[in-house]
C-alpha cells in the first residue's frame, strides 16, 4: 500500500465530513509495530499530491487551507 492509499483509507473510515491527522494515515501505512514517524515525509508528500489532485481538504480548527503548512486535518473533498 502506498501514501495515498493509507490516507484515503483511514477517510474511508470516517463520517462524511470528519477530518483526520496525517499521522493516522503514517500510522495506518507503518502497521501496528512499525516506526509511523519514519512514514511522515511520505505522508507529507501523498497529502500535498491529493490536495493538488483535489481529492482531499486541508484545514486546521475549522479553518480552510489551501496548502499543507504546519499543523493540519484532512477530509474528503
């Protein structure tokens, strides 16, 4: 499985309209005793690639956002 996969994997699982911390999708990807950190810079990347996809949202506290800077939350589009 790759980056993407995980992250629209772990939306999968949620209401429409929940959001979800990239970490879930790096922790979902490194499997229950790999190392989700080392997942992060890929993570990151997928993120930046299914937002300029269109495929997901970005946004922090409710807030839209229009690129990944900083702490964020992830949804389906």
């Amino acid at each position: 499985m790759n980056a993407e996969d995980a992250i629209l994997a772990v939306l999968a699982r949620r209401a429409a309209g929940a959001t979800a911390c990239p970490s879930e999708a790096a922790r979902y990807l490194a499997g229950p005793q790999g190392d989700w950190r080392a997942q992060m810079d890929t993570v990151h990347s997928a993120v930046d690639a299914l937002v300029q996809a269109g495929a997901i949202t970005l946004s922090w506290k409710g807030v839209p956002m229009q690129k990944r800077r900083g702490p964020n939350r992830i949804a389906r589009r």
